[in-house]
C-alpha cells in the first residue's frame, strides 16, 4: 500500500488555515485581539507546527496542550491578550521568558518584523530544542534566537529590551527583568501563587516603573532564582 502523505498534508494545511480563521473571528469578537499587527500575526504563525503529533488535531481548540517534560503551549486567547498587552512594534528588541514550544516567540517575531529581533530563553533543554526546531521549520530563526538558562534573570548579554514577557508564573516581578528593561519599555508576567495568578503589566517610564492589575490567570511556574524554587516535571497520561 502507499499512501501519498503530500496529498493528505496539504488537504490538513487547509483545514488548519480555516479553523485558524475561525478562531482569530472569535478571539476578535470576544474583544481579545484588538490590533491589525496582533491579528496578522496570529493568521499568519501556524499553531500545528508547535502543537506535538498527538495533540495536532486540537490545534486550534482554545485551550493550552501539553507540550512534554510537565509544559503547555499557552491558549490561544492567552497569547492574544499578553501580545496585545506588551504592545510590541515593528523594529523592537523582545525577550521572552518561557520559549516552551516557540509560538508566543514566532508570534511576536511576527509584530516586530525583519528589522526587530526576540530573544527567547527556556529553562529545559529539550524544550529549548524543540522550539528551535519548530522555529526553524517555520522559517523565523532570522528573528529568534533561542537561550537556554534561567530567564528569572533575563539574558543580560542582549539587554536591554524594548518588550519583556514572562509566559510562566512568577512569585514576585524578578529585579533583574525591571532592570534589563529600557526606558519607555514594558513588562507583561503573571504574578502570584503556584495556581493563581495576575497578569501585570509594568511601564518603565522616566525612569520611574508603574505597575498595573490586569486580569487573573493561571500558568506554570517560572523555576529559577527569582522564580519558584521546586518543579515538578512529570507528565500525566490524561487520556
Ligand atoms: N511561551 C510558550 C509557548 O509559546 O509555547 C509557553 C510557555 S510554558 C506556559 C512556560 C515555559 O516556561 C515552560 O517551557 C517552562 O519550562 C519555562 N520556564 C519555567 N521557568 C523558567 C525559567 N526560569 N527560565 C526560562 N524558562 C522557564
């Protein structure tokens, strides 16, 4: 028997581009994505390509899905309102805490364009790879690049940044983040306990930094000097 996989892969690249579609109509009619640049950019990145195998086919459920080693892939609502929060821009200079599977890097690789750059850092090494696989296959490793550390304490070597964002709970705003951050810059991080958490975003401005409440929300935790301390990787099989 053969089975001619190009056929199959371009129809499922159909379907995937419709129910990409269908899910940025909603996240606009829900009030999510409010910015032509957000919008494109979530039209643009395909979620599948960051999605493991087994989990494909719920690409673009709005939920987070497993992505390995005890991690998610972020919902697609939730990586709508952090973009729109951090208010990136083209030509800007990005760093991400939390690369996980890629995604949230490739979004904003989008928004800051060919002359912008992200610098993305992932505590875990397989999953640093993963990304940079995924990153590579859709063809932003021009506009990324992919650390593994501790991104409690930001990556000094490419400060400072115009835009931070934290895609993983933090217990406090880690100093070396505010410090890492230029002026007129922003933070966007979920500040709280291990379960629940608020979004907050923080506006470096004359030097002065203003902290704003935003909604709550819940993710897995930064593990790191300025993050928490224990971490539990284990993956359970839900099925
Ligand atoms: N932004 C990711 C995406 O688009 O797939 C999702 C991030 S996932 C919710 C949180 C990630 O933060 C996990 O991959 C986790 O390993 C990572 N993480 C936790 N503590 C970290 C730290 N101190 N430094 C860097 N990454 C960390």
């Amino acid at each position: 028997m053969v089975y001619h996989f190009d056929h199959l892969s371009s129809v499922g690249g159909r379907i995937f581009e419709e129910e990409r579609r269908r899910v940025v109509r909603s996240l606009i009619a829900e009030g999510y994505l409010r910015t032509q640049a957000v919008v494109d950019a979530m039209l643009r990145v395909p979620r599948e390509e960051f999605v493991l195998p087994e989990y494909r086919r719920f690409s673009y459920y709005d939920t987070p899905l497993p992505i390995g080693c005890g991690q998610t892939i972020s919902a697609p609502h939730m990586v709508a309102i952090m973009t729109e929060k951090l208010e990136p821009r083209p030509g800007q200079r990005v760093l991400e805490v939390g690369t996980g599977s890629g995604y949230q890097a490739a979004i904003l690789a989008e928004v800051v364009g060919p002359r912008g750059h992200v610098w993305t850092i992932e505590r875990i090494p397989q999953l640093a790879e993963y990304a940079l696989n995924n990153l590579r296959r859709t063809k932003y490793l021009d506009r990324v690049t992919v650390v593994v550390g501790d991104g409690s304490e930001g990556y000094p070597p490419a400060a400072p940044y115009d835009r931070v964002i934290v895609t993983a709970a933090a217990p406090d705003i880690p100093k070396p983040l505010v410090d890492q951050l230029e002026d007129g810059g922003r933070l966007v991080i979920p500040v709280g306990s291990r379960w629940i958490q608020v979004l907050k975003v923080v506006v470096k401005e004359g030097g002065r930094v203003r902290v704003e409440r935003d909604i709550p929300c819940v993710f897995v935790p930064l593990v790191g000097k300025y993050g928490f301390k224990e971490v539990e990787n284990r993956d359970r099989d839900i099925w």
